[in-house]
C-alpha cells in the first residue's frame, strides 16, 4: 500500500512537471525547433529575448499591470471583507454573493462586456482598461481569501481596538492588516499571478501597448521557437523564486 501511495504521489509530479523540464530543456536547443532531438545546449535564445526591446516593454506592462491591478484588488477585497465581517447587514449574503460572482464567470464574457463599458464611454484599450479588467476577477479572489481568514480573533482584537479609542483607518492598518499579513501576502501574489498569466482579458483590452502573453501570442503565430521557451523559463524561475522566498520568510513566521 505505501508502495502505490508513492507511485501515486511520483506519477502525480511527474504529469504536472513534466511539460515544465520540456520546456526549460528546449530553451536551451541549438537549432531553430523546440522539439525532439536536442541537439545541444546554448544561450543565444536567453540573449536575443533580453535584447529584444519589445518583449521587455511587454515585460515591463505586464508587471505594471500585474502588481497595479492587484494592489488596487486587495485593497478593495481588504475593506470589504473587514465591513463585512465586522457588522450583519439584511444585505450582507447578497453582497457577499455580488462581490464573488466574477469567480463564477467566463473571462471572455468579462472581457466582452468590459470592451462594451469603455466604448460606450468613448475610453480606447490601454494598459488602464486592462488594469481595471485584472481588478474584476482579482478583487473576488482578493476577499474570498481575506474574508475566510477573518475568525473571531481578529474581530474581538478590532473591537477591542475601537473601545480603546482608535478609529477606523487605525483599526484597519495596526490591528486587522498585521494580523492578517499571511492571508495578504497569499491573496496579492495570487492575484499577481492571476493577472501576470491573464490572455483573454489583455488582448481585447490593449492596443498597443501589449502585455506579455499577448506578445507571446503574436510570436506564436510566425511559428514554434525556443525562444518563446526560453521566456517560459524566465517567468517560470522568477515565481518559483518569489513562491521559496515567501515560504521562507513571511509563511515560515507565520507559523511559528
């Protein structure tokens, strides 16, 4: 039985990071097709992406796009979740439903919708409506996270707070955030994440100014190239980084 439960948990790995060391390998082929044989290892490909100015200004947008939209998201998810937990209103359930709908619907329906909203009020796609598209579906999975992680401890510690005097930014800022750094800290860098990795939303919402996976896209159409693998690469290494460093740091004092 132990010998199936690891072969189980081995298969497991293996079927999701399989396609993950495919890809990092044939970043690095030396010839012009990311598949099989290899024919040997280079560089050129890690070079020519970081040399390529439209690809790092796509680079650059999707990281302004990223940790703007999911600033403003959890922002947003952190009032509403501390309003919410902090009184019962007659409305509270329905509100609560309103705020987590987005979670329960196509990207593609947002992204129509969303294209409609900014030309009837004559606003073109930019970087800005792709933004406020990434806040749509982030802010839900922003509360959700936070409005699960608010237990009785944090709302007696906030009432408490308030008897003694402080106000309500106080509360909010010296009490409830620094309780909640773990739920935060989770709820941003998914919503990061969510935002870095978002196509549809993006490529109907930009123009000019594109964001990284609708650049990917547009390579993709000339054809298959180690290149596009060795941005895989780099964007894969740089969450794997960011995910270790968190494990070590901010989720590791959390626990103790």
């Amino acid at each position: 039985m132990r010998f199936l439960s690891w072969a189980y948990l081995v298969a497991l790995f293996a079927f999701i990071l399989l396609p993950v060391v495919v890809l990092v390998i044939f970043s690095f082929q030396d010839g012009r097709l990311p598949v099989p044989p290899f024919r040997g290892a280079t560089l050129k490909w890690y070079a020519e992406i970081l040399s390529d100015r439209d690809l790092m200004a796509a680079l650059g947008n999707s990281l302004l796009v990223a940790i703007g939209s999911a600033t403003l998201a959890l922002l947003l998810g952190f009032m509403a979740a501390s309003g919410l937990a902090r009184v019962a209103l007659p409305g509270t359930l329905a509100m609560r439903a309103l705020l987590i709908a987005p979670m329960t619907v196509s990207y593609l329906i947002i992204a129509l919708g969303l294209l409609q909203m900014f030309n009837a009020a004559g606003v073109g796609p930019s970087l800005l409506t792709t933004g406020i598209g990434h806040v749509v579906i982030n802010l839900p999975l922003c509360f959700s996270i936070l409005y699960a992680a608010m237990g009785e401890h944090q709302k007696n510690a906030m009432r408490a707070a308030r008897d003694l005097g402080a106000g309500e930014w106080q509360v909010l800022a010296l009490v409830s955030a620094p309780m909640l750094a773990p739920a935060l800290a989770a709820a941003f860098f998914l919503s990061v994440t969510f935002s870095w990795d978002e196509f549809i939303i993006a490529f109907l919402l930009t123009r000019f100014d594109v964001t990284l996976p609708v650049e990917i896209w547009s390579m993709l159409r000339s054809g298959l190239s180690p290149k596009t693998n060795a941005i895989g690469s780099l964007v894969f290494l740089v969450s794997v980084a960011i995910t270790v460093t968190l494990e070590f740091t901010l989720f590791r004092k959390a626990r103790k």
